[in-house]
C-alpha cells in the first residue's frame, strides 16, 4: 500500500467498542494540547486511528478492546 501525505512511517491502533457510546478522541501535537477530532462508536463497531503530524494522542472513554503494534488491552471498566 502507498503510504500518501506526510504522515511518514505513522503507528495505527485498532479500537472495538464492547459498549454502545464508547468515545475517541483524538488529540493534537503542539504547544498546547487540544481535542481536535471525536468519533462516538457503538457496541462492535471498529475505528481504525493513525497517529500523524497532528495527532499525538489519542483518548478512549468508555468500554473498548484496543490494538497497537505493543500488543492489545481494555479500556473502561
């Protein structure tokens, strides 16, 4: 696959929300830390979310099964 923009060799994770409502948000690089994109993801639903020139972090609230190239865990309770 061809890698397009300047998002270079950028990591991606795999979020599966294991409830209805479960939120992600994404979060900016930079001076100061800002929300710049949110998804709300239902029971099963799949995000898959890339780490980029703007993204730096990316928050999960709720209940979610979640996988990176470090392995996999569960977010919530």
């Amino acid at each position: 696959m061809e890698n397009k923009g300047n998002t270079g060799n950028s990591d991606f994770i795999v979020i599966k929300a294991k409830d209805q409502g479960v939120q992600v948000i994404g979060l900016t690089r930079g001076q100061d830390t800002r929300f710049h994109h949110t998804e709300k993801l239902d029971k099963g639903e799949v995000l898959i979310a890339q780490f980029t020139d703007h993204t730096s972090a990316i928050k999960i609230r709720g209940k979610a099964e979640v996988w990176t190239k470090h392995g996999s865990l569960e977010s919530g309770s």
